[in-house]
C-alpha cells in the first residue's frame, strides 16, 4: 500500500510530461487563434461569403461541435481506455485532408 509520502510531486519531477503539456497547449492556442483569423479571411476571399453573421456562425459552431466531442471523448476514454479513443479520432480524420484536396470546388 502506498502512501503519500511515496509520491513525487512538483514539476521538476515530472519536467518531460510538464513539457509535452505546456507544448500541447501553446498548439492549440495557435491552432484556435489561426482559425479565427485565417477562416473568416478564407471565406471572405475563396468562397464569397462576406457576411460576419455567417462566418462567425461556423467558427462558434465549431467551437461547440469541438467541445461536445471533448466531452464524449473523456467519457469513452475512460470506458475504452485513451488509446483507442486517440487512434480512433486519427483514423476519423486521415480522409479529411484527401477529400479537400480532390473536392470539385
């Protein structure tokens, strides 16, 4: 039986997973800054629409799509472990990038 005493706590202990976290956040940081300033540019200019209602309308629709699918996510994981969950969410989005590439217009 192991008491608390037993445990490491504090950052220095745990610098490499403090690291990959604090990596992880600063991406997503950038990923959600670059959407909200390269998607209403990119539907103003590729796709002509030139209401704000409309594209701001997708980056909150995003937003909560994201949000909800954290949210399952979790609650799969703890269910089917993480890593299943991980690679499934991989698996689900590997075509996305082919069928933007091929998509007519």
């Amino acid at each position: 039986m192991s008491t608390t005493t037993d445990l490491k706590q504090g950052i220095r202990e745990h610098l490499g997973q403090f690291s990959l976290h604090v990596l992880l956040v600063f991406a997503t940081g950038l990923t959600i800054g670059s959407e909200r300033t390269v998607v209403p540019v990119l539907g103003e200019e590729v796709l002509g629409v030139e209401s704000f209602l409309v594209i701001g309308s997708f980056v909150v629709s995003f937003g909560v799509v994201k949000s909800l699918l954290n949210l399952y996510a979790g609650k799969w994981g703890e269910e089917y472990g993480r890593k299943p969950v991980l690679i499934a969410g991989w698996a689900t989005a590997l075509p996305l990038p082919v069928i933007l590439i091929f998509a007519p217009s």
